[in-house]
C-alpha cells in the first residue's frame, strides 16, 4: 500500500518530444486515479515512467516513502496490466498468472496454488489449463489482471485496459475494475483517452493535454466546473456549448440577445471583457416563442440519443447543441430561443481560457451527484 | 437476322472447337515434357535407391542381383562407421554453437538502439560467404594452425559456425523483432532479468526459428566439403562428405558398391529431418513459415 509522488516530472524523448512538462502529482494511498486526456497527451508516457519503463529527463517519483526515481521497473513493487494484455501465448492461463511468482522464486506448486486461487477469486474458475488464444477477450482482460494481483504490488498500472473489449463487455469490465478496487484497495493509476470511462471508475483524476495536467480533481469537480476550455470541452458525452459573448451593463451580449451573469459571477468579471459562456447541450432548454435571456436560433438538424435527442442550432453565436427529452423535439427548421441553465452555466475568461466565475461555489452539493451519475449511462454508448 | 444469327452459331461452334483442339495439344505438349524433366531427375534417384541392393551394380538403375551384401561390407569397413560418427558429431557439435550464439546475438541485436545496426547486419551478412568460400581457404588454414585446432573436429565447427552465423542471426532477429514489446516489458516490471526474459518469453515465442536454424545447420555442415577437407588431414576424423571421396581405388575407378550404399545412408538423415520439421512446424525450406 503506497501513495505516489510525482514532483516536476519531465520526459523528453531522444527524438526532442517534451511528453512531460514539470508534472507534479499527488496520488493518494488507496485511490483509484485516473489519467485522462486525448492521444498524444502524455498519459501513458506518465504511465510508464511511473512503472520505470521509461527513465524521467528531470524529476522525481516517490512511491509510499520510497525514491523510486532510478530504481529498475521490478524493484519498484508496481503492476502493470497493458492495452494488449501481454499475455504469454505460449503459457497455460496458470502460468502467466503465476509469472510473477516465479520471477520471486516461488516453486512450481505453490505458485500455480495460488495461481488457481486469484484467479477463482477473479471468476476464471476452469480455465487454468487452457492457453490465451482460446479465451475471449474478457477472459483474457482478467487473467491479465489476475496476473498483476497474484504479484501483490503496492500500486496497480492499468494502461488502457479496456480499449481492446467492445461496448457492452467494457461496461462490465468497468465494473469488475471498481469492485476489484474496492475489494484490494490498492492504490491504481488508470490510463485511458474516454473520459466518460474515467468519470466512472476513477475516484480522483488529471485531465492532461500536450505534457501538462490541465486540471486535478474528483469526478464530480472536473465534470461540474471544468478549470478551463480545453477541459470543457473534453469532459462531457455531447461537447459543451462555449459561446463567445461581451460583458454589457452587468449582462452577457451574445449577438443581438442579452442573456443574464450566473449568480455569483458579477465580481469576476469587468465590463467590456470578452467571455466564454459555457452550458453543457444536457443544461439548456428549447423555448418556441421569445424569451428574455433566450438566445434567438434555428433547428438545423435532430439526432436521436435513445431516451433523449440531441438538437443541432444555428444562432448569431455560431452553432449551439441541445438535448431535450425524446418527444421535444421541435421541428426541423422552426425558430428557437435556448435558454441556458445559468445555475450550471460556467465562465471563461476568453483571453486566458481560465474558469472565472461559476455558479456552483465550491465542492458541488449532493444533489448535483445525483444529476451526474444520472447522465452517466449515456456515457457509454 | 435469322441467318445471320444461325451463321454466327455456327462460327461459335467451330471457334470453340478449335479452341478446345489447342488446348488439348497444348496440354499434351506441357505434360510430356514435364515427364521427360521428372524422368531426368527420378532415373539417379532411382538409382541411388536401388543400387545399394544390387550384387554388382552399374551406372543402369535395376534390381536383377537383390543381396543386403553391400550394407555388411559397409558396416565391417571402419572408417565408414567412424566417418559417420564425425559427421553427427561435427552437425550437432556446430548446431549448438550457432543457435545458442545466434539466440544470444540475435537479441541483443533486435533490441539494443545501436547505430548503423542494420549496415553491421548486412555487412556481416556480405563477409559470411567469404569466410567459408575457398577465398579464404589460406588464411583460415593459417589462423586455425596458430590456434591449435587444426586436425580437431571443434576446429571444423569452429569455422563451419562462423560461416553459418551471420545468416543465422540475421533470420532469428526477425523473428525476434515480431514479437510484441509489450510481453517483455510486462516480465520487466515483474522483475524479471533480461536473461530471464530470453528464456522464458523471447526464446519459447521463437522456437520456430531457432529450429530453421538447427535443421539448416545440420543439414548444411551434413553437405559441407571443403572445410573439413581442408582442415582434417587425419583419415579417422573425416566426416562422411570427405569419406566418400576416398572410394576409389587406387586407379581412380569408383567402387559403385561402396559409393551408393554409403550415399544411400548417408542420403537418409536429411530426408527424415525435412520430414520431421516439416510435420511439426509446417514450413517448407522455402516459402513462408505457419507459427
């Protein structure tokens, strides 16, 4: 059990690639943490410096008490399971759970013992004899897992674990994953590029984008008040409305229609700034007719999500999104006014991309929780 | 439109019957001389079966004499019993030298960043026909008289090797290059050594090419003449391939007694081999490989 340190951790590949840029990260004993970010961000570069794969160009890393930093990748008591799994085709399911057994020098009976004990405690009962070409993909995710639990090290490495499973496998797996957390409490490290998968396992996570972490926060922080633009507009299954819009007389100008601050964001701003009003597609609602604070726009085209539909808008303000229930929808063409949440709306200065101003202070209310793990399903699809 | 319809069918016809009269000539032309070509290289092959049963046997494939005669006297001559001795000890002896150099070199080589690696590869790869080539016959006569392993069969191996191991490390790193990064760098974080990654993950996953190698080891220095030749000058050291040049009699008129038994025998480890890999790893001496 270890917390992990990382403190101004910077890569440079040979090839003059910054993947890491001063990164500094805390991981708390026990929690399950996931990296987020588009490909080519540096998560699982981060990843792999931490299991010691690859050696950092400045920095230190600290597992529990411990200055891992030059330490090889098996000193380190760290498990990584890979995108690919990396099981060894030509080993029965209990010997690659049992590899790490025989790296420590376990004997052959003890070691495909307890083999065959993690992996009935991870539901492969009956499948110790066959090899991983006969397995399903799912099967082969948990021998995988199996493998790095079965060598009981002080943090889990998962780099995309779930990427090679389809939809509907991947939604137990992530389940499987949770429960697997919850039951070892190890602390894990989870890399992974789909951010409603780390909305749903993590229970802390970094937001990362070109070698830096854009912001650090629970689940329901990053999703609620993302710190700036470039997370606003990856959190979130439909990418969030950012509207561009002036600070006039204590309103929003957008266009030609005045739409009101979010409460508490008055003393944020000046007057005369540029902002960036942000309102997720789920935080907004379709008015047929005029209404103040509505923004004036256009139904170009209805998507249906399933138990909601997805209205694509043209306004003065450029193109906007909306998601009303399944029988809203409004027709093809008609004249709409979208009116903006404004107690979950959110403020960008627009120079900087910086959050300025949110109607949610501080850590988010119970309630919005709920209203989170409620979208969350639709995540997936 | 009748007419002319009925005409253009009887064209047809006759097209499609002259057509099928060139095919026909055409195939009888390709068959017979495929037989022909197949006759040319079966009639020694014949022979070299049949021979060794016969009592007296000439340059004419037949059996008109059938005895087991010939295989006795064969196995009462010593050197021909010491000879083929050398030859299984000098293929297994040079076997175990390449494959176990050319796995180790082989990795190294498909794993270290070292620059210019492809060149040394190609280059090595260049020097390997000289080292074995009668170009070099001098020098290496030279070299192995200052080592004092001439006259030894380790000397032959020795050599053999060196000719053999630039193409060998060359195959093998191939297949070590297709195997995934991943499996490697998962042993790693277990922590497990590189030698304990090249025996339990890197060489299983390669076995396939470490038999071309063994089999194409055995099978080359089985068939290799000019070194051993050159380097053994004592008679009871000779491998099989110089053995058999020594029937002749004094007058240079073959023994064909001796000549097709011993090269029957020493035909027939080869073909068992081919056939055996061939079994279990599906690959023919060409083409691709199924793993």
């Amino acid at each position: 059990m270890a917390g992990i340190t990382v403190a101004k951790l910077t890569k440079v590949f040979p090839n003059g690639v910054r993947a890491l840029q001063e990164v500094d990260l805390q991981i708390a004993d026990g929690s399950f943490f996931a990296l987020l970010g588009p490909s080519g961000c540096g998560k699982t570069t981060l990843l792999r410096t931490l299991a010691g794969l690859e050696a950092p160009t400045h920095g230190t890393i600290s597992i529990g008490d411990r200055d891992v930093t030059r330490l090889p990748p098996g000193a380190r008591k760290v498990a990584m399971v890979f995108q690919d799994y990396a099981l060894y085709p030509h080993m029965d399911v209990a010997d690659n759970i049992a590899y790490p057994l025989k790296i420590q020098r376990m004997g052959r009976g003890p070691r495909r013992q307890r083999a065959a004990e993690t992996g009935a405690h991870l539901g492969l009962e009956g499948m110790m004899d066959r090899r991983p070409a006969q397995l399903s993909g799912g099967q082969q995710q948990r021998v995988a897992l199996a493998r790095a639990v079965a060598s009981h090290p002080h943090v889990f490495l998962f780099d995309e674990p779930l990427s090679n499973l389809d939809a509907r496998l991947r939604m137990e797996a992530r389940t499987f994953l949770k429960r697997l957390h919850s039951d070892l409490t190890t602390t894990t490290v989870y890399v992974t590029h789909d951010q409603a998968e780390a909305l749903a396992v993590a229970d802390r996570m970094a937001v990362m984008d070109r070698g830096t972490i854009r912001q650090i926060g629970s689940p329901v922080e990053v999703f609620h008040r993302p710190a700036n633009l470039f997370v606003a507009s990856f959190i979130g299954n439909t990418p969030m409305n950012l509207i561009d819009a002036h600070v006039v007389g204590g309103l929003l100008r957008i266009g030609d229609d005045t739409v009101p601050l979010p409460p508490n964001t008055a003393d944020a701003v000046r007057e005369g700034e540029p902002v960036v009003l942000g309102a997720r597609p789920e935080y907004v609602a379709l008015r047929p007719g005029p209404v103040a604070g509505g923004v004036r726009s256009r139904v170009v085209i209805t998507e249906h999500l399933g138990t909601s539909i997805l209205v694509d808008l043209e306004s003065a303000a450029g193109p906007l999104q909306a998601v009303v229930a399944e029988d809203e929808a409004p027709p093809l063409g008609s004249e709409v006014w979208l009116v903006v949440a404004l107690a979950r709306a959110l403020l960008y200065a627009k120079e900087s991309g910086e959050l300025v101003g949110a109607a949610l202070g501080g850590p988010p209310t119970q309630r919005t929780t709920a209203a989170s793990t409620a979208t969350l399903p639709g995540a997936a699809s | 439109m009748a007419a002319t319809g009925a005409t253009s069918a009887v064209d047809t016809a006759a097209e499609d019957r002259r057509w099928l009269v060139r095919a026909l000539v055409s195939r009888i032309v390709l068959y017979g001389f495929l037989a022909l070509t197949a006759a040319f290289f079966a009639l020694p092959m014949a022979w070299l079966v049949l021979a060794p049963f016969e009592a007296h046997p000439t340059l004419v494939a037949g059996l008109t004499d059938p005895t087991l005669q010939n295989f006795k006297a064969m196995f009462d001559n010593p050197s021909v019993r010491g000879s083929l001795l050398n030859s299984i000890l000098l293929a297994l002896g040079t076997m175990a030298v390449v494959v176990a150099s050319a796995a180790l070199a082989a990795y190294a080589l498909s794993r270290a960043r070292v620059p210019g690696r492809d060149v040394i590869l190609y280059i090595l790869l260049l020097f390997s026909s000289v080292v074995t080539g009668s170009a070099a016959m001098v020098p290496i006569f030279l070299l192995a008289y200052d080592l004092h392993i001439i006259n030894t069969l380790t000397g032959v191996a020795l050599v053999l090797a060196g000719g053999l191991l630039p193409a060998a490390i060359f195959i093998l790193k191939d297949f070590m290059d297709s195997t995934p990064a991943s499996y490697e760098e998962s042993a790693r974080v277990f922590g497990a050594s590189p030698f304990q990654i090249l025996r339990h993950i890197v060489l299983p996953l390669v076995r396939p090419g470490l038999a071309v190698i063994a089999v194409w080891t055995i099978v080359t220095v089985w068939g290799s003449f000019l070194t051993p030749f050159i380097l053994l000058q004592d008679p009871s050291q000779q491998p099989a391939a110089v053995e058999i040049y020594s029937f002749y009699s004094a007058g240079g008129t073959a023994n064909l007694r001796l000549i097709s038994t011993f090269g029957l025998l020493y035909t027939i480890p080869v073909v068992i081999m081919y056939l055996v890999v061939q079994n279990r790893y599906g690959f023919r001496f060409y083409g691709g490989l199924k793993r």
